[in-house]
C-alpha cells in the first residue's frame, strides 16, 4: 500500500500522461498540412473554432481513457487486494489537468513550428523543466523542515535550541547566530 502513490505518481502521471502527448502531438501539425486544411476550412467552421475543438478532442478522450484505467486499477486492488484507496479516483482530474498543461505546450510549439517532432521534444523539455522545479522545491523545503526550530529553552545564561531534528545548537550573542 505505501507504494501505490509513487506507483502511480511516476508510471501513469508521468509515463502515461508523455505517452498521451506523443499520441495526441502530431494532430495539430497535420491539420495545418495544406491539403488538409483546406478540407477542414472549407465547411463552415473558424480556425480558431477548429483549433478548440481538436483540443478539447484530445481533452476529452484522455478524460475517457484515465477514468477507465483508473477505475479499473481502483476495482482491481479493492477486489484482489482489499486495497480501497479513494485517492486513486482523484488521480483521473490531476492527470486530465496535467495533460491540458502540457498538450497546450505542444500545441503552441506545433502550431510556432509545424513539426511533430519539435513539439514533442519541446513538451518534454517542458516537462523535465517542471519536475526539476518540483525537485527543487521540495529539496529546499526539507532543508528547510530540517532547520525549523521545535523548542527555544534557557540555560543559564546561554540560550539554547532544538531543531525539529533533535539538533541542538546555542546562540552566539556576538554575531547573533545559532552555533552547533
């Protein structure tokens, strides 16, 4: 069970929702082929209204696919394993959301360079970009958490703290420090 978040964090958040992008990338490029376009703009339809619902499209059907694969992976491990965790249902809009975030990266990169393979290597520089922010964060807010402060006492006449960590450090009035 305690593996079942990472699980699902690195192979269907990430893994799944980049597979979708290669899948759903090369839609917008090809619509802007001149053949093709010229067919589609011949109806009675705007580019733009054209564009929204090519993307709304690709939206849609990955809503349709994460729901039934979660819900099926949901079904599996409360019927096999006893494993009802609600938390996998809530999976199905982060990964819709995560994948209109990034789909709209392809999108503008297609639509800038009408190139499949440019959009897709631009979309996963985006994304790499994205968990090494998310990295970072998470790094500084434990080195942070690591030098939160769980209790000020005095004694003597020396101040002394303990950090959240059981780290014991005494203030160094002269330069107004801590010190270990």
């Amino acid at each position: 069970k305690d593996w079942l978040p990472f699980l699902l964090d690195k192979l269907f958040l990430t893994v799944g929702v980049l597979l979708a992008i290669l899948v759903t990338a090369p839609m917008i490029p090809q619509m802007l082929e001149e053949g093709s376009l010229y067919l589609l703009l011949s109806k009675p339809i705007s580019r733009l209204f054209l564009l929204t619902s090519k993307v709304m499209g690709s939206g849609i059907m990955i809503t349709i696919v994460s729901s039934l694969f979660l819900t099926g992976l949901w079904a599996l491990l409360g019927l096999r394993f006893g494993i009802w965790m609600s938390a996998i249902l809530w999976c199905i809009p982060l990964a819709v959301a995560i994948f209109m975030i990034y789909y709209s990266v392809t999108v503008c990169l297609g639509l800038l360079f009408r190139n499949v393979i440019l959009s897709i290597i631009g979309t996963i520089l985006f994304a790499a970009m994205c968990y090494l922010l998310s990295f970072s964060r998470y790094t500084y807010s434990g080195l942070v958490a690591f030098q939160r402060t769980a209790e000020v006492e005095a004694l003597g006449d020396q101040l002394v703290r303990r950090t959240a960590h059981n780290h014991v450090q005494l203030l160094d009035e002269a330069n107004n420090r801590w010190t270990s």
